[in-house]
C-alpha cells in the first residue's frame, strides 16, 4: 500500500485527478470502477474539468440502494449520472451500474460479476471508507473473500445517507454491493479519505491487523493500492513521517 499525505482536500482531489489521468493516458479504454459519497467529489470535478476523452471508458460503481432505480434522486446511479458520467460523455453502452430496482437481486449480481469478467477486469478502482472501515457497501463482519451480493446496512450506515427514512424498513436496510474479494480482483485501488472524522479508521486500516471487522484492511494485501490521504484523515498514522518521505523521495530509485 502507498501511503499518500496531502495538505488538505484540494491537494488530495488534485493528486488522485493525476492518477487517474495517467490510467488514462496509459489506456484509453480503461475499465474504471466508480465510488460514490462525498470524498470523491473533488476528483470528478477535475476530471470533468479536465477535457480528457472518457468515450472509450467502461464503467462500473461499487454499490446501490435496494429499491432505488436509475431514476431515484438518492440513488447512487443517478448520483453518478449526474455528477461525473453525463458530463464526461460516458458512452451509454459502456455504463454498467448496479440497479436497485430488480426482482431478483441474486441475478442482478450474478449479471453483474460477468459483465466485469466480460470487461476484461477493472483496471482502477475508486474507493470512499465508511467510519466503520466499510469498503462500497461491505459492513464490519463481511467476508473478505466476498462477491458482488445483497447485503444488510447497518443502521449508522442507513442513517448516514438516509436521514429520513425508517432504519428498519424493508426497502430501505438493503444494498447490492460489490464484495471484497471482487473490488481486490481490480488492478489497481484508490482509496480516498479526507478530514478528522476519518483519523481512527484510517490508523486501523493501513496499520492495524487485517480483519473482516474493518474491510478496507483488505487493501494491505493488494499488490497496487494507492491511498491518497489529507492531513487530518492521516493524524493517527504511526507512521506518517516516513509515508511523506517516501513520496518525496521515491523519484531518486525512478518511481512516479
Ligand atoms: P463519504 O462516504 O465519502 O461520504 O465519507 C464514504 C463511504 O461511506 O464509503
């Protein structure tokens, strides 16, 4: 895992838009995996800002609502549409998001899995952390090897995002979601996390042990996980001194 400090989140939105933009560059039909939430909204401001071709990218999110269609305004697919791939362009033959709004939410992951498989893989994967260490929507106690599947939000969870809707009801206390074991079959994992509610967290995940008690430990067995952090989200690292080291000096054994 590479650790990655940023002064604030200006600074940490500006270095994951240069990651993503080199993918990019690199591969002009990237298969991109989209995070939903707050964090990553300055990222896709400056990709929407920065004139880069996204019509031969293929995508893919990490996560919806049960019950929410594309149309829902709390949906996390309209959420998308609206904030990055519409105006980006996305082609719309190139958009597989997770639909809340089917029947039966075992084939929709199933269908989902194979369309990954049928893009070839995800190249970059875009992830968010919850407070309880959740990576898209895998709660504390989630299978680490886990695959795309229906999955019960914890309340904290429920009322993070829904702030008016009952916690237990039926249609509101379930999500599709990518499982661990699918997001780390991506080749390369940007983790963002900014400001101090995310500190602890994030002292657990990058150094704490690994456990299905805090999802996002799963990245230290990745073989390509960038984490891209701001000052405050990184206070409790041990470490910190030497991560910022590290990234001022890795150009001097020709690392980017
Ligand atoms: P946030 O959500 O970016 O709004 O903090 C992240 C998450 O819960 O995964």
């Amino acid at each position: 895992m590479e650790i990655v400090i940023r002064p604030d989140y200006d600074g940490l939105s500006d270095t994951a838009c240069s990651i993503v933009r080199a993918e990019l560059a690199r591969k002009p039909d990237l298969v991109l995996g989209l995070a939903t939430g707050r964090t990553p909204l300055g990222l896709y401001e400056r990709l929407r800002k920065s004139g880069d071709s996204f019509a031969k990218v293929r995508f893919f999110d990490l996560d919806e609502f049960y019950g929410l269609g594309p149309s829902h305004p709390d949906s996390f697919q309209h959420f998308l549409r609206t904030r990055f791939l519409d105006p980006v362009g996305a082609a719309p033959g190139n958009v597989r998001l997770l639909r809340g709004d089917v029947a039966d939410l075992e084939a929709e992951a199933r269908d989902y899995e194979e369309a990954i498989r049928g893009a070839g893989g995800i190249d970059l994967q875009i992830l968010g952390i919850g407070r309880n260490g959740h990576i898209g929507f895998n709660e504390p106690g989630s299978s680490l090897g886990s695959r795309t599947r229906p999955k019960t939000l914890t309340p904290e969870v429920l009322a993070h995002y829904v702030r008016d809707i009952d916690p237990l009801s039926r249609m509101t206390s379930f999500a599709l979601t990518m499982g661990v074991g699918t997001i780390m079959e991506a080749r390369k994992l940007l983790m963002l996390a900014c400001g101090p509610e995310k500190a602890d967290i994030v002292r657990q995940f990058v150094e704490g042990p690994i456990t299905a008690e805090v999802p996002a430990s799963m990245l230290q067995l990745h073989r390509s996980a960038v984490v891209v952090l701001d000052e405050a989200a990184a206070a409790g690292l041990k470490r910190r001194d030497y991560y910022k080291w590290v990234f001022e000096n890795k150009w001097r054994v020709g690392q980017k």
